[in-house]
C-alpha cells in the first residue's frame, strides 16, 4: 500500500458497510462530514457542521482496508455527507484505488458545486444520486440559511414565483448528458416551492432517460431538528399521489415513492 494513502485523511462520520438504499445492488456506504446547505428537514444535521464529536479523520489507506473486507459482497461504494463532493480532490484518490478492486464508485450529492472545479471528480464517479431541493427564492429558508442552526421553520414565507435561485438544475443537465445520473430525488415539502413546476422542470430532463429512477420522498420528520415547526410543511399521502400521478402525466415512468 503507497505510503502517500496513509496520509490522506477523510472526515467519516459512519461508515454502512451494506446499504441496498444508496444506489443499485449491495453497496458499502461512507458518510463524510461536512454539508455546504442547511436544510430544514435534513434527518442527519449532525453531519452538517465540519466537526464533530462523533467524526473521525481515518485515512484513505484504512477505508480501503475496510472496503476490500466487504468486497465478495458489494458491487461498490457510495460517499455521502453532509456533502461528499466537498472533498473531492481525496475522493478522485479513493475512487482510483477502489476501480482497481473491480467496484463503482458513486457519490450522493445535493448538486450544488462548481462542474468545472470538480470535473476530474466527476470524471471518476460511475454515478450521482442528485437530489433536487426545489426552485425560487425560499429555497434560501428551506436549504441555505446557515445561521438556523436549531432548523426551525416560519409560520410562513413569501409567495415563490420562477426567479431562478440556487438552481441545481443546470448541474444535473450535465451530468444527464454524461450518462452520470443513476437517480432523481425531490423531497416533498409543501409551502416552499411549486411543486408542480419543480416536477415539470426535471421531467423535461428525464422523461426519455428511462433508466433514470426519479424518487419521490414525502418529507419526514424523524431526525429533523425543529419538529414542531416543520410540521405544517408536511404534505399529505393524499398530495404525494396526486404529484406522483402528475409526474408519470409528464412522461416520467421509472418512479419510485416513498409515501410514509
């Protein structure tokens, strides 16, 4: 083993060694620390912050030895967060090592990143699991107040109209276009965006990229920090069906909800 891998180090905060939820097949999931947004409903906010009680610095050199222990029964290995591409110049290091084992290497992403300063990062990822958050400008209360740190929700906000803020939209466009994308997530929160128009929006992206599972997640509140106050945001099972069938309206046919 290079010396140079026992030198790099990466912010684990837990390590799954098989998930069957963070992409197709059996997958060893990394959880790093760390997260560039601050969402309301974010069911790990202890992963938000770049410290940690719980974070541990293990270098790339230990994760590989953790990887190869579970390689008779994986396909690959998924890095999530927090934010996983905030650490991509270790990860392009992680990622070459861990093809030379035969496995992929995925990467969990909220899409906010510059493509052109990750573009060696994105060469090296098999596939992104690319979570869209919504569209317009209260998405700046939804996912981007980083001073909230206790996640508690408005009564209300402003009305949201089609300014273009904070859109990951444009990223996803890429990565589709590289044959990159291997799901679609959009969490469901009622009162922050338009949710039609936000469905209407990825649908023109992949509805004739069949193999592109678009994920429907009706928001939940376990883990988040202010239940109390996201509560009314919370759609009913009612209204994920009625987006659900106004998406495969859309032409979007490989769709998978999560109605709980």
């Amino acid at each position: 083993m290079s010396k140079n891998l026992s030198e790099i180090f990466l912010p684990v905060h837990r390590i799954i060694p098989f998930s069957n939820v963070e992409g197709i097949g059996n997958r060893t999931s990394i959880f790093l620390q760390g997260c560039n947004i601050n969402c309301l409903y974010c069911h790990n906010p202890e992963m938000i912050d770049f410290s940690n009680d719980d974070t541990h610095n293990v270098s790339i050199e230990k994760l590989l030895d953790k990887i190869k222990e579970n390689t008779p029964f994986i396909r690959g290995i998924t890095v999530s967060g927090g934010e996983a591409t905030l650490h991509s110049d270790k990860l392009v290091t992680l990622f070459d090592e861990v093809h030379k084992m035969g496995l992929t290497c995925y990467i969990d992403t909220n899409g906010y990143f510059d493509i052109k300063e990750k573009s060696l990062m994105i060469e090296k990822t098999d596939k992104f699991l690319f979570d869209v958050k919504g569209y317009g400008p209260s998405l700046k209360y939804l996912c981007f107040d980083r001073k909230n740190k206790s996640g508690t929700a408005k009564q209300s906000y402003d009305i949201i109209d089609d300014e273009k803020t904070y859109d990951n939209l444009e990223n996803l466009q890429y990565l589709l276009k590289l044959d990159k994308i291997e799901e679609v997530r959009l969490v469901y929160v009622k009162g922050f965006y338009d949710e039609y128009m936000v469905v209407d929006k990825i649908a023109d992206l992949i509805k004739d990229k069949k193999d592109v599972l678009f994920k429907l997640i009706r928001v939940h509140l376990k883990g988040a920090r202010d239940v109390k106050s996201l509560a009314p945001y919370m759609p009913n099972k009612n209204d994920v069906q009625k987006l659900e069938k106004y998406a495969k309206g859309k032409g979007i046919d490989n769709i998978f909800t999560i109605n709980i």
